[in-house]
C-alpha cells in the first residue's frame, strides 16, 4: 500500500492554499472494503489489524448494504480510542494493539470502542482518487460518510481553514499537534512532497540531566519530588551540535564512568519538548535548550505536572494546601484543565454560582453571582450586558480556580433561555449512611423513565446524594411543564415506597426518608455541575456513571479530584451521548400527560 506521510516543521504554514486538521493520537489505518464482504484495516507497517479491533470489522459488517454499491473502496484515517471529540486516548489504543487473547480484545471493544476518524480516501467504485486535488477527494469522503454521520465508528475529520480556530481547538483539548494540508495537493506516496505538514502540541518541561550513555547518546532525565530524584525518561535529540559536545564533554570530565555511564550529581538543567508522560516515561522528548538560568531545585514533580497540563494563564500559590493534608492548589487546578473537555459543556452560556474557598475548605468560603469588576474579558458572556459569570473556555475555568472556585452550580436554562434545556431530580438521603436509599430511589426511577421512553442519565451529587438527568430540546417544555411531570413523579415513588421516600421539604418532617427534590427544578435555581469539585473532607467530585454502576457497591466518595480524570480517561464519559440525546430525545408520552 502506498501512505502519504505528513512532514514535521515547527510552525503552521499560512495562506488560503491550506487546510487544517486536529492531529489525532492512534495507529494510521487504511480501511479496505471490497465485495462479498471482504473488509480489512491496514495498519501503516501493513499489517491486518483486524482481529484487533473487531468493532470495526463488526460495524462495516452490520453497515455493509450501505457500501456494497460503493465498492471497492479505500479510506485513510487514524485508529483512534476517543477521550471525546478532539483528543484521544494513546495509551488505551496501545494496549488494545498489544493484547493477544481474543475474550479481552472482544470485552474491550465493547467498553471502549475504537474509532477510525477518516482524512482521506483514495478509491471509492473501483476508481482511483490519488491524482484528485486535496478538496475534492474530502468532499467525496464527506458526502459518503453524511447520510451515517451519527455512527461512533467511522467518523470525518473535521476541516479548519483558520488557524486561529484550529489552534484554540487544539490548546483547550489537548491534541497532539496540527495536520496541514495543501488544498490542490493530490496523493503522493511517502514523503516526498512539500504538501502535508505536522506540526506537535508540545509540552515544554524541565528536567536535571544527571546520566550520559555514550554508546547511544542519550542523557538520563530527572526531576525532584522532596528533594528525591525520580527518572522520567532519556533524551537525545534536539541539541545544536555544539550544545550536545559541551554537555557529553561536562559528564566525561567531571562524571563517575560506571558500567559505561557517566554519572554527575544533580546540576545540569533543560528545557525538553515532549507530548505526554506514557508508562511514567516521556513521549518523544527531544531537547529546547541546556538551561543554565534555571536552578535543579525548580525541576520539580509540582512543576512537571503544572508544565504537562499546559495551563493557558498564568497561577499562583500553587503549594496553597485548599483541602488540609491532601490537595493543593496546584491539584485543584490541574483537574480544572484536565477535566475542563468534559466539564465545559455543561457550563457554557450558563450563568454560573459559584462558592469560592480561597484560604481552603476549612477557611471562610462564599457564593458569588456576579462577575468581579478584575475579572478578564474571557468571563464576559457576549449575549448579555448584565454582570453574571458566563464560563465558556478553559481560561476562565482556569482563572476561576485559580481564584479559589471550588464549586460550580449552574441553572437548567441557557442565557436569554426561559425553557429548561433538562429535568433533575435530586435524590437527597438523610446521610451518608443512608446513601443506599438514594441507590434504591435511582434504579425506580429509572425504571419509570424507561417506561416512558426517556433516556435519562445519573450522577452523584459529590455528597451523600445521587442526580438524574433528563436532557431535552431547547423550548419542548416549559418550567410549568417540567414541574407537573417531576412533581407525579416523585408523588409516585413516595406514594409507593412511603416508609424509604419521601418529597416533605423540611427535615425534621422526613423521619430518616431520603427526600425527592422535584422543586429544586425551577427557573434561575441552580445545582451542582457534573464534573465540579465540593466543599468535603475528601475532595470528592459530582461524578457521571454508568446506569450499571449505581448498585450496592457504590460508594460517592471514591470520586475525587486527584482520580476523576483518569476514571474518565479510563472508561469514558458516561455523559458523552447527552447533547445527542438532548435534541433526540422523545418526550411524547411526557407531553401528552403533561397536557392532558
């Protein structure tokens, strides 16, 4: 097979003649269809990579009828396990390539499913694409992929021609980097082109260099976590020439030869590039500079952490202990930038309530609505000239907690909106202890959603309670609507089940009942975010699951901001489908009671 490769450089070609495309972070495929059901995906070494991801195979199997009278056909793309939209998971399509036993490839194909997110097509009917122009081979994989657009398994690449736009994309997800391509640039093999460039999102940390091997050039990097040297991988590349022989020359005069490696003591500094931390270790380190302006005690794990988030402003008193003994600030906000893809989505153009903790949990805190006068203009919201705070990108979550913004509480209504765009119950037990009753009320009410064909999605308070959400169309129902429904609701299940549930408002009346807040969904009445931290000893998180997930063995404190975004990064998002079920979601039965 012939592969077109992207080139390297360092900035992004301008001009009308390009394109630009997020640089995803998997196995380059080709998927090949052919008749009687011949499918295979090729990965770049050429090798069938079927059996790997079975998924695939399956979803071109099922979809078949709509290509038969498409093929042969030949499309390009990137094998991907999507994180969401723009950023995928490496290390997860890494261990999906290396597993050799077919019961875990199949049990992983189906808890995280891989995606081919398809560039390029070079046949389509038998006929050759490599001498079309660049534009056209996309529209022709565009208009085949549209009509089963809604699929998760074969997905089109979406297509910049701002750089401004792509590159805001990709610092606020985290991408690998950039894909530019010319327009007119027809499909060439290899590298022998001036036409496809790759361009990395690198991160830029600093490590002390305290081994040299010169069997192979590469120098030992460390940094330093309470005064202790951790090994974080060896670099190579990127020295000028005579930066690499003052550096080797340093460590043959001044170091200890042991077994052929030259040692030194913590001293030597720099500047490295690298995309992420795989398996502990750098990914594609290659060296900025030797920094000799920066002391080894500032290459710090703090700062290798803070550097690898890639904060788009700058923070401060990041040591600042905000829960005693277990998280910093320097924590807080690196899970506000880590999480802040998942997260962002259920804050735009809300006006935000937020309790701020600046001295730590255990300090004063309060609630604030409007927007401080020194708050940048990233907070503003452009539709509206009253003074609330309006989160719509990773920096103004960022500067939020850099300011102390523990929690994030938001409306059921957009800005300008006077329709919910969701219906919440809140299921409140007494306490923690109880917490089993919010289990017992969540699988009932679900159970009563499912017989009215509602798709409906849950997650734990961050406290001693569970939440479910019921995502609806912008203007379907009105507040008076969602309130008739939500009340029977509740009545209902306290009705049924009066000595476990209750919907009395006061807690002296409730008797040990876990109470059903249906009132709580109103107009201009807030409640906590998914994703946001709480005010708790634990640092816990309002955590999405999976419906599978809330049974006797959950327990709402295990979600907490030091693993909430592993977990995500892990499993997934169990809040991914929302906006899908949002404007999909079928409430006829619910509007027909409702306007009975």
């Amino acid at each position: 097979m012939d592969w077109m490769k992207p080139i390297e450089i360092k900035d992004v070609p301008k001009g009308d003649e390009w394109l630009y495309e997020v640089k995803y972070d998997g196995f380059r495929c080709q998927l090949r269809i052919s008749g009687n059901k011949e499918i295979a995906l090729i990965s770049k070494s050429c090798l069938d990579i079927s059996n790997k991801f079975p998924e695939i195979i399956k979803w071109c199997e099922e979809n078949y009828d709509y290509f038969k009278n498409k093929l042969p056909i030949n499309i390009d793309g990137e094998l991907v396990i999507l994180n969401h939209r723009y950023q995928a998971n490496f290390a997860q399509v890494q261990t999906r390539g290396r597993m050799r036993s077919s019961k875990r490839i199949d049990e992983q194909s189906k808890r995280r499913p891989a995606t081919l997110m398809a560039f390029d097509i070079t046949e389509i009917k038998g006929r050759k694409l490599h001498q079309d122009h660049l534009h056209l081979r996309k529209e022709v994989l565009y208009q085949f992929l549209q009509p089963i657009s809604d699929n998760k398994i074969l997905k089109y690449v979406e297509v910049f021609t701002s750089i401004e736009e792509i590159q805001k994309v990709v610092s606020a997800s985290k991408c690998e980097g950039i894909i530019a391509k010319r327009k007119d640039s027809t499909y060439q093999k290899g590298k022998k082109h001036h036409d496809w460039f790759k361009i990395k999102n690198w991160s830029v940390i600093q490590g002390i260099l305290t081994e040299y091997d010169p069997s192979n050039g590469y120098f030992l990097v460390n940094v330093l976590d309470n005064n202790n040297l951790i090994k974080i991988g060896k670099c190579k590349n990127g020295l000028s020439k005579d930066s690499a022989e003052t550096v080797q020359k340093l460590f043959r005069t001044q170091g200890n030869l042991i077994k052929g490696v030259y040692h030194l003591p913590p001293a030597i500094t720099s500047s490295i590039n690298t995309l992420d931390l795989f398996e502990k270790e750098l990914r594609e380190p290659n060296f900025k500079r030797i920094a000799p302006d920066t002391s080894y005690t500032e290459c710090t794990l703090d700062n290798l952490q803070l550097n690898m988030a890639q904060l788009p402003i700058e923070v401060s008193n990041t040591n600042k202990y905000l829960w005693p003994d277990i998280y910093r600030k320097k924590d807080l906000l690196i899970y506000i930038r880590e999480i802040s893809p998942w997260m962002l989505p259920f804050l735009k153009q809300k006006a935000l309530t937020i309790i701020r903790c600046p001295d730590g949990i255990d300090k004063d805190s309060f609630f604030q609505k409007s927007i401080p006068e020194y708050a940048p203009e990233f907070l503003s919201s452009a539709d509206t000239t009253d003074d609330y705070i309006v989160c719509n990108n990773v920096e103004g979550l960022v500067w939020l907690a850099n300011h102390g913004t523990i929690e994030y509480h938001v409306p059921f209504q957009k800005m300008g909106n006077t329709t919910p765009s969701e219906i919440v119950f809140d299921l409140d037990p007494p306490s923690q202890e109880y917490f089993f009753l919010a289990v017992k009320a969540a699988n009932l009410l679900k159970q009563l959603l499912d017989d009215l064909e509602l798709i409906s999605f849950v997650k734990t308070s961050g406290r001693k309670g569970l939440q479910i959400y019921i995502p609806i169309r912008e203007a379907s129902m009105t507040y008076e609507e969602t309130f008739i429904f939500t009340e029977a609701i509740a009545k209902t299940l306290a009705r049924l089940y009066p000595n476990d549930f209750t919907i009395e408002r006061l807690k002296k009346n409730r008797k040990g009942r876990l109470y059903i807040d249906y009132v709580q969904h109103a107009k201009d009445k807030t409640l906590i975010a998914p994703y946001s931290p709480r005010i708790t000893r634990e640092g816990t998180v309002s955590t999405p699951l999976y419906w599978h997930e809330v049974n006797k063995d959950l327990d709402p404190a295990a979600f907490t901001i030091g693993n909430a975004v592993d977990r995500v990064r892990e499993i997934g998002c169990p809040f991914s489908d929302y906006q899908y079920v949002s404007e999909n979601q079928n409430i006829e039965k619910v509007l027909k009671y409702v306007r009975a």
